[in-house]
C-alpha cells in the first residue's frame, strides 16, 4: 500500500470496485456446469450492475467517485467518509506547478484562503500546496488534475490509461466515429488506440429500454465487449445490429454492446445514439427511428403486411364482399358452370351442390388450391366446377372470380393496358415467370400483348407503397422487384416475400400456430435448426418460431407445407420463398416424340433420379413424370422441344416470301 499522507482520525479500508467481478470471472472460468453457471449469472446480474453504478464523493477533492477510478479508501467507522485513492496518497510535496518555479509543499492551514488556479475559495483545514517563497496556493483538486486525476482503470487494456492535454478531433477507437473533445491512451505500452472520453466512461452493463411507456426492448442487461472477433462473428452466422440493422464486418475491432445468451448485438455508437429512442438515459422522447415517418390520414388505403395467415392474400383484401354472392354462375377462366360453396368450416357439404369440399388442411395433408390464385384454399365461399361426371376439379376463390378483365394505368405496366388471361397459351404448359416477382406460375394473369409482358394476378394489384412489421412505422416504396425504406439507407425486402409470407402458419412437426420471427429469440438455449428439413437455419434471417415448444422452420420449408410440395434443403443462407408457390401441380402433357405415355405435371423428387434427355438431377424441379414406367424429364427439357415445334409450325403457316 502506498503511505498515505493525508491523515483521518480512524483507519482507511482500501476499496476494490472491480475484485467481486473478477473473482465471479475466475469462478466461472472454473465453473464446468453450464447450468449452474447461468443461475448464478442471473443471481448476481443486478448486483454487478449496482457495483458499476458506484458513486460516491470524495471528502478530500469533492469530485465523483465511480468504478472507473476501481478504488478508493473507505473510513472503517465513519459511513460517509470516502477518499479517491490518489487523493489519500498525494505526494507531501509537488514540482512543475508553481509558476515561479518553486516546490510546493503540503499544507493544512486554519484559515480561509483562495485557489492561484481555479480561483475557489476554500475553508479552514481544507488540504492544499503552498510555496512558501510566493505564497503560490493550489487546492488539493487542482493537484490531482495536474497529476493522477487524468489516469483510468479501464477493464478494455491492462494498463492504465492517461488523458490527453488538449482536446482533439479525432477518430475513437472505441466507436469508429470522430469526436472532439478529450481521448485516453495508454503510455506504457505500444496500445496506440485513442478512446474517447464519452466512450471511456460508457457502462459495461446496460439495460436498454425504449422511452415509449418504458417498456424494456431486451430483456438482460447487454455487455459492453471490446471488440467482436472474426471467429466469433462467424459462429453467430454474421448477426446484424438491432437497431441499424447494418453488419459488423467492417468494425469487428470496434467496441459493441451484446447479449450471448439472446444473440443480441448492437454497434457501440447504435446503442448509445441521441438519435435513437433505445436508451432511455440518453435519449428524449419522439426522436428516432421508431417514429412513424408517414400520416394516416395521407394514406387511408396502405396496405399493412404480412397477412396473418395462409387464407388471406392481396385479391382477398381488396375483392371479397359478404353480400350479392351469386349461386351459379359462369367464368371465362372455365368451360363447365360453376356452383358456389358457401360452407365457413373445414370440411362440409354445400347446400347447393351434392359434391363434398375437403378444404385445405396443412395438418392432415389436405391440399387444395385456387385455380386462380394459387392461393390454399382454406374456407369458403368458393366455386367449384358443377360438371360431375367429367370428375373436374376446377376450384375457385369467389374474390377471384371478381377479377376486371382489363387494367388500364397499372403503376407496373401503365404504358399499355393488361389484359386478362386465364392460362397464358403461348408459354409451354401455361407457366410463365412473372414480370415482377419473378417467379414461375400457371395460374391467372395479365398480359400485355404489344410487350410480351405477363404478372401473375397477386402481383398485379400490389401497390406501389406498404408498411411490413420488418420494418415498422416507415413507408417502404417498391423500386424494381423490392420494397425499400427510404429513410433508412439500406433496408430492403424482396416484394415475394412481402406479399406471400403470412404472419403465422401451422405445420405438423408443431400443435401451436408458428409466428415470423425477425431476429433471434430471446433465452434461446441451443443452436438452430429447422424442424421439417433438419438442415441449421439462421436466425438472424427471417423464420418461423414456436415460442411455446422452441421450434423453428424455414420460411421456404413452412411455405411447401403450406402447398403441400416436397420441402427442399435451403443452401441459401437467405432463401426465403418456395420456388413454386405459385406453381399448381397437376395435369397431363401428351407428346409421342417424347414418350408414348401421358406424362403428368410434377415437382421431382429424389426417387424420380436424372433427366432422360439432359441427365441432371430432377429433385426440387418442375418435371414431367409417367405413372406407367420410370419415365421422367425435366419440364424445361420439354419446353425446348415444344418451342422448336412451334417454330416450324409458324413457319410453315407463315412462309418467308
């Protein structure tokens, strides 16, 4: 111990901040059952936080205590008698400050007297420095500045670190930003980082809460980490901060804010922003991005998004109606007359029609689709062909039945008017890419002949601004096949995504409705992996999550439950959305020169093999498959040969003159 020059009529504890943390650190170290360990972490949370939270004043100086200066002398029998540790160890005499040049000696005078520096006027007994050539006066307070008081203890470098002279307008190395003001680096060693004063000071437990009716935003206080390296990163599948949004590649040596358990990060400078409404100590009320950047009143018919399950879509939103349903009727889309089904249940018989409607059901493996839409078809009303004896099985939503046959001045098309049409003749087999989504469909469309252009009938009446809960209280704008925040730089949702994910789905693996999830779950205690394929799913990517059971599953294998087609493996750490969900299985292709057989309609699956005519894998494609023998081929295969037939056929119709 350091002798103490300073004296006090009882003895002088010195104090440790920082010895029950680390000896809880050592402890845990040591500690080699997880479960054990995180009891005891979330027994002594608060109390850890209410060490870092010390403060107290120093009887000497009369400035602040806090854990940055780790100790300090406590009296062992006075309760309020606290004294920095440089303070009670001030040197009894100091060189460099007088201005003459002289030694100033230490001194406790019993008279009133007044700072040569600060200019404060002190009381009898207070400490301080005289000279006793020039009667130079310098307040304990002002020795201290001149001497330790510019040192830390910080927890982020083993030595301490020393305040810079001046103020400089610098880059921080905690942060990454530039600031003015006052930097801290370390002298003792080649550690050349510079730390801002406003990053040096920031507290190494933080519970974040938003400042709208206090509700906490995470549910465990974050850490401060000093820098997030690689190998971590990547083990945690490249987390994005939660409140930019934005990656940390680019500034893993920079400090953070985490919670390990939740997989929880965010930037030091996201976290601790005046802009942001995330810290409640920090910020004011209404400022941030969680404010609505759009009035209701200017946009009475935004669509908000997703949908809150699989029977609801776009068409149904804007052409269902309760009343003037017609019983019978005929459609352009079909030959046969249509009878409606107005059953709201499961599965039931319609009092005008003989025929039973088994209604689509995920969990029994009850697949029933609109030949419209593509869209499941979960509940009435709906039409179903009347033509019995042919076995047709035409169903169609009744919204869809509404459907205008022409659109002038579509914002996607509005050079040329879309027309409708119920099965696009000129692509092989019906099945187009959509001009927008840019998926493969088969069902209804709009065309425009002059472009060739065609949009499947979902995406034709999507507007050209939304709201998505990914993203909540911004206007997100579509610009080419995605909708994006234009308040904020690089938020952007692909529109398939936007339109054809509902809000909860249901799936066997799993008796609760599943919701999206866009982030980590919080209390988490196992890795990730998707309950249908089994493949690891990452979190930091949109999915869907059973908080009840702590299940989890793709967004593209939920929405091939949902269609009931063959789930694939997502290799793509970002696949979201089938590639058929806009494709209806179904239907014979009759060709001699490719296979005397009737060839059906299928997505391929692993028995069917290889490709007769290309040999590539036919699992997870579109392809066409004989029931009389082993017969099968990829759909694009097929299309080849049917377009070189339908240019012979047009050259011989139209011969070159």
């Amino acid at each position: 111990m350091e002798k103490i020059m300073f004296k006090h009529e009882h003895p002088l504890n010195l104090i440790d901040l920082w010895s029950e943390q680390l000896q809880r650190k050592e402890e845990r170290e040591e500690d080699e059952e997880e479960n054990e360990y995180e009891e005891d972490e979330e027994e002594n949370e608060d109390e850890l936080v209410a060490n870092q939270d010390f403060q107290c004043l120093c009887f000497l100086c009369h400035e602040e205590i806090n854990w940055f200066h780790r100790y300090y002398y406590s009296c062992s029998r006075c309760s309020n008698y606290t004294i920095h540790k440089f303070c009670a160890e001030l040197p009894d005499r100091v060189e460099d400050i007088c201005e003459a040049g002289h030694t100033l000696v230490f001194y406790q005078p019993g008279y009133n007297w007044k700072c040569d520096i600060c200019g404060r006027l002190s009381k009898p007994n207070e400490i301080l420095y005289r000279c006793p050539i020039c009667y130079y006066y310098v307040d304990a307070n002002c020795v201290t500045k001149r001497l330790q008081k510019n040192i830390i203890y910080h927890p982020s470098h083993k030595h301490p670190l020393i305040c810079m002279p001046k103020e400089l307008l610098y880059e921080c190395d905690a942060c990454g930003k530039e600031h003015k003001g006052m930097f801290y680096q370390c002298r003792s060693c080649a550690w050349s980082n510079l730390i801002h004063s406003h990053c040096a000071f920031l507290p190494t437990k933080l519970q974040i809460q938003r400042p709208t009716n206090d509700i906490f935003s995470h549910i465990h206080p974050l850490t401060l980490a000093y820098s997030f390296p690689y190998t971590d990163y990547t083990s945690k599948q490249r987390p994005r901060c939660r409140v930019c949004l934005q990656g940390f590649y680019s500034c893993r040596k920079f400090w953070i804010y985490k919670c390990d358990k939740c997989r929880y990060y965010t930037h030091l400078d996201c976290a601790t922003s005046r802009k942001e409404p995330f810290m409640s100590i920090l910020t004011s009320p209404g400022t941030g991005k969680m404010i609505k950047n759009y009035e209701d009143a200017e946009h009475p018919n935004l669509l908000h998004l997703p949908f809150p399950d699989p029977s609801y879509s776009l068409l149904k939103h804007l052409f269902f109606k309760e009343d003037g349903l017609e019983v019978a009727k005929t459609h352009i889309s079909h030959p046969h007359p249509l009878i409606l089904d107005d059953a709201r249940c499961t599965h039931t018989t319609s009092p005008t029609s003989s025929r039973t409607v088994s209604y689509h059901n995920p969990m029994k493996r009850i697949q029933l689709l609109c030949d419209g839409c593509l869209r499941p078809i979960m509940s009435g009303p709906v039409y179903v062909c009347a033509n019995e004896e042919n076995h047709c099985n035409f169903v169609l939503h009744e919204w869809c039945s509404r459907l205008p046959t022409e659109l002038k001045d579509n914002p996607h098309h509005p050079d040329h008017t879309l027309i409708f049409h119920s099965k696009i003749l000129e692509e092989f087999f019906g099945v187009f890419n959509c001009g927008l989504c840019r998926l493969p469909c088969n069902g209804f469309a709009y065309c425009c002949a002059t472009c060739g252009y065609y949009i499947d009938v979902n995406c034709a009446f999507l507007p050209k601004e939304i709201t998505h809960n990914s993203h909540p209280n911004h206007l997100l704008s579509l610009e080419g096949d995605s909708f994006i925040c234009q308040t904020c730089d690089k938020f952007r949702i692909p529109l398939k995504n936007a339109l054809l994910i509902p809000e909860k789905t249901t799936h066997m693996c799993d008796k609760h409705p599943m919701e999206l999830s866009y982030f980590p779950i919080e209390n988490h205690k196992s890795e990730y992996f998707c309950e249908i394929c089994e493949e690891e799913l990452n979190p930091e990517w949109t999915f869907y999550h059973c908080r009840e059971c702590m299940q989890s599953i793709h967004l593209a294998c939920a929405a091939a439950s949902i269609i009931q087609y063959e789930t694939y493996a997502v290799k793509r750490w970002k696949d979201d959305v089938h590639d058929f969900i806009n494709v209806k299985f179904g239907g014979t292709y009759n060709n001699i020169k490719i296979h005397p057989h009737p060839l059906s309609f299928e997505q391929g699956i692993e028995s069917d093999g290889q490709c007769t005519k290309c040999q590539d894998t036919l699992q997870y494609k579109m392809i066409f498959r004989c029931s009389n023998c082993k017969f099968a081929i990829h759909y694009y295969c097929c299309e080849a040969s049917w377009y070189v037939k339908e240019e012979k056929e047009r050259a011989i119709r139209f011969p070159i003159k």
